[in-house]
C-alpha cells in the first residue's frame, strides 16, 4: 500500500513538473494539442496539459545567414566569386514553423539564387561599384519571397567580391595607369599656371615701370616750367626795375636802348609797311652787347 502511495506521489510530480513551460523573453510558444496548433504563448510561465500538449519554442530575435562564397559570371563573361551575408527576423512564428520545413536552408538557396540573377545582369565594373544597389536588389527579392514564411528580411551584405587573379592585375595596372596620367596632367597644370603668373608679373612690371617713366617725365616737365616761369618773371622783374629807374628820372644808356627796343616793337606791330632805323646802329649793338654780358653776370 505504501509503495502504489509512492507510486501515486511522484507520478503526480512528474505530471506538475511537465505541465509548467517556461518561455523565455525573446520566444514564442506555439502550442500543439494531439498534433494540432491550438494557440501561441507568450514569454513566462505557461501550463499546458502533459501527454496530450506539446510546446514549439521560436526564436523571434533577428538572426544572421552566412552566405557561402558563390562564383557568378556577370554580364561581361567575367567570372567573380561573391560572398555576402543575410539579416533577418521572425514575424510570424505559426508561418516559419508550418509554412517552410527549414527556413535557413531555404533562405540561403534562395540567395544564391537571386545573387547569381542580379550580378548576371551587371558588368564587372558595376559590380564592383555598385554594391549598395546589389544590396538593395537582393533584399527586395527574399523579402517578398520570405514574407509568406513569416520572415523578414533586414537587410542584405555583400561581403566581397573577387575577380580572378588576371583581372586584379588588370585592373591594377589600369588604376596605375590613370594615377600616373592624373599625376602628369596636375603638374603640366601646375607649369602652366606658373608660366601664366610669370607673364602676368613681367606685364605688371612693364606696366609700372612705363607708368614711372611717364610720371617722372610729367615731373620733369613741370619742374622746367616752373623754372622758365621763375626767370621769365625775374627777367620781367628785372625789366620793369629798369622802367621804374628811368620813369624816376635816373636813366642811362641801357635802360634807353631797352627803351628803345620796345619802341620798335611797337612800331613793328602798326600798320606802317616801312621803317627807318637811326644811323647809330653800331652803338645800339654795342649796348645790347653790354646789356647782355651784364644779365649773364647776374644770373
């Protein structure tokens, strides 16, 4: 009797212990009851029925598929080889268990898949410039195929993507190439630019020098004017001393001949067509030799 109570008793532990599942945060529980889905659980402790229940975990975090590398031939016959990872997470946890029997595998098949039709439609070039836009492609395509297995897919990375060793060295050589002829345009600029900036300094400099050459000569002008206008008006000065000496009564024989001389002028300027001179010319010479060496001793 005491062994059935026994019996009894742990059978009892052993049917509470199954009936309690615990569910972690970031899980799903779906449960099936004699094969069927019959509800889904959330994170904690949920009681089923042993024996008739059973409770499916799903992962629901977002999860990463590696993606082997692939060889793709693109458009231009080039043969790369294309590794590239996938990001994506569980919607639906009803869908990814009974919709696909192995989402992973499925996943990755069809990413090799759809790699090999998006870079089959592209030139080297672009493949490997263009890896954003393979990016964008790839996870357009899986994640309308996913949607109906509960799947989103987050995002889409291309890794790397190799040419063959021939082509590397190819496109080596050709970066070498256009490095060099950058190089050799940027210092052929630079010449130029210099060449220019030489001109225009030699062109400024005959510019100013011109311009020095003209202001010195306005300079030198003007100094000379100045100078015939200071001895025109000592001579003037000079000339009109004399008139004030002999309107003072104090006349000599050089203020007479100057005297004389203006007469002439004035007579010169009429209207008259003939003129006599008096017989003393020899003496009017000899004064205005006079009146001469004495102004050149002077000045």
């Amino acid at each position: 009797m005491d062994v059935l109570v026994w019996l009894t008793l742990c059978f009892i532990i052993v049917l509470v212990a199954n009936s309690i599942k615990i569910i972690r945060q970031y899980e799903k529980g779906l449960v099936e009851t004699l094969g069927k889905y019959t509800g889904t659980k959330n994170s904690g402790a949920n009681i089923i029925i042993p024996i008739f229940q059973r409770i499916l975990r799903v992962d629901m975090r977002e999860r990463v598929i590696d993606v082997p590398p692939q060889s793709v031939i693109t458009k231009d016959n080039v043969s790369v080889l294309v590794d590239a990872v996938i990001y994506f997470q569980v919607t639906d946890p009803v869908k990814v268990v009974y919709n696909i029997e192995d989402f992973a595998i499925a996943a990755l098949k069809l990413a090799q898949t759809n790699l090999r039709n998006v870079i089959g439609d592209m030139e080297l070039d672009s493949t490997l410039t263009s890896r954003e836009n393979i990016n964008t492609q790839l996870r357009a395509v899986l994640d309308e195929a996913t949607d109906k297995w509960g799947v989103k897919v987050t995002r889409v990375e291309i890794q790397k993507i190799d040419p063959p060793k021939d082509i590397t060295n190819a496109m080596s050589k050709q970066m070498k190439a256009e490095r060099e002829k950058r190089a050799n345009i940027l210092e052929a600029e630079g010449l130029r630019q210099a060449e220019i900036l030489k001109a225009e300094g030699g062109k400024q400099a005959v510019i100013l020098e011109a311009e020095a050459l003209k202001e010195k000569q306005i300079l030198e002008a003007i100094g000379k004017t100045e100078a015939i206008k200071k001895v025109t008006e000592a001579e003037k000065y000079k000339i009109e001393t004399l008139y004030k000496a002999i309107h003072n009564g104090h006349p000599t024989n050089d203020l007479l001949l100057i005297k004389y001389l203006d007469t002439l002028n004035k007579i010169a300027n009429g209207t008259a067509t003939k003129i006599f001179l008096p017989l003393e010319t020899s003496k009017m010479m000899a004064s205005i030799g006079a009146i001469t060496e004495i102004l050149r001793k002077n000045k």
